[in-house]
C-alpha cells in the first residue's frame, strides 16, 4: 500500500513545481488552494496544499501552514 502523501508551499510555483515531479513518477497528485475549513478528498496519493503565505505577516503565514498541515493528517495523510 502507498502512504498518502502530504505537500504544504508558499506559492503557486513552488506547488506545481512538487506537484509536477510526484506526477513524472506516477502518483496520483492533485494541487489545491488553502481555504479556511477546506474539504479535501481522499482521491489521489498527494495533495498539495497552496497557502500563498509567502508574503504574509509570520502568524498569519504561521497558521495557514499549521492548518494545512493539520488537515492534511486528520484526513490519512502521513507523510
């Protein structure tokens, strides 16, 4: 079985970017874009997460990434 895989950037670039060489090695790969209470499907083996907090204040850029992260493990992504 493969892990469920688990991608939080900065940027739109940096997201695609990662997205682009999981899908070059075959997994599945969907890249999203971080929204407050965001539903997230369990339909590809990485999801990449875009917070566009490169820019933003260090807390507000701290918890979108913390948000992120933590949706991303309470759905079964564990890497």
């Amino acid at each position: 079985m493969i892990k469920l895989i688990g991608v939080v950037a900065d940027d739109t670039t940096g997201a695609n970017d990662i997205g682009i060489m999981f899908r070059k090695n075959h997994y599945t790969t969907k890249v999203i874009t971080f929204e407050e209470n965001m539903q997230i499907k369990k339909d590809s083996e990485v999801v990449i997460i875009d917070t566009d907090s490169r820019l933003d204040p260090p807390d507000v850029s701290y918890n979108r990434v913390y948000n992120a992260t933590k949706t991303l493990e309470n759905i079964g992504y564990t890497l």
